[in-house]
C-alpha cells in the first residue's frame, strides 16, 4: 500500500494530477490508499476530485508539521512560497517509507511511501 505526496499549483486539475501519478506509478497506482499534502493545498478541487475519482483517503497536514520532517530534496521556494522545504515528500514521509522521491510536471510535485 502507498500514499501520495502532492505539492500542487493552484488551479491544478484532476486530469494534470492523474497523469502525473499514472506516469510514475503506472500498475502501483491500484495500491495507493491516501495523498497526503499541505493543509492549504486540500481545498484545491482538482486534488479533491483525484481523490473521490480513486477512493483515496486526503490527509492534511500543516507547514510546520511538513517542515519538521526531514526530506532528501528540500526546496528554497517551497519554503519561501509555502513555509517549508517539502510538501510532496514531507507528506509522503509522515505516512511511510519514499520509495520515490520527487516526480515533476509543470504543475505538480509528487512523492510516494510505502505505508507500513
């Protein structure tokens, strides 16, 4: 079982994410059971509808939990944008072990841990 790490820009839709995920996860997609992301980023519709598309649970989490969690790619922009190094593998993290670390589109970053 997985969980997805998404750091997204805003507006980003459902169809953008999908692809992302499919493309880096390919079979593995059918084992996710949740995305994590930054407590802001869970209102985006695109990243909402993702989630009921695929019966995956959303968690949240907050900027200082994410940037408590150390990550092997943290990002200057990131935390000048949002207030922590990571969103994708810091969320991916709290849940798991990375088993990929950053995958990028032009409008969103994924992580992906294996759940225990």
């Amino acid at each position: 079982m997985y969980v997805i790490g998404i750091g997204a820009k805003l507006g980003v839709t459902a169809e953008e994410l999908e692809e992302l995920v499919d493309a880096t996860l390919g079979d593995k997609a059918l084992d996710v059971i949740g995305v994590a992301t930054l407590d802001a980023k869970a209102q985006e519709t695109g990243l909402r509808i993702l989630c009921v598309r695929r019966g995956w649970q959303l968690h949240s989490h907050t900027a200082e939990e994410l940037a408590a969690v150390e990550v092997p790619n943290p990002s200057k922009r990131a935390k000048d944008e949002v207030g922590t190094p990571s969103v994708a593998e810091a969320a991916a993290s709290l849940h798991g072990k990375l088993t990929t670390t950053k995958a990028k589109s032009e409008v969103a970053t994924i992580a992906v841990a294996k759940v225990p």
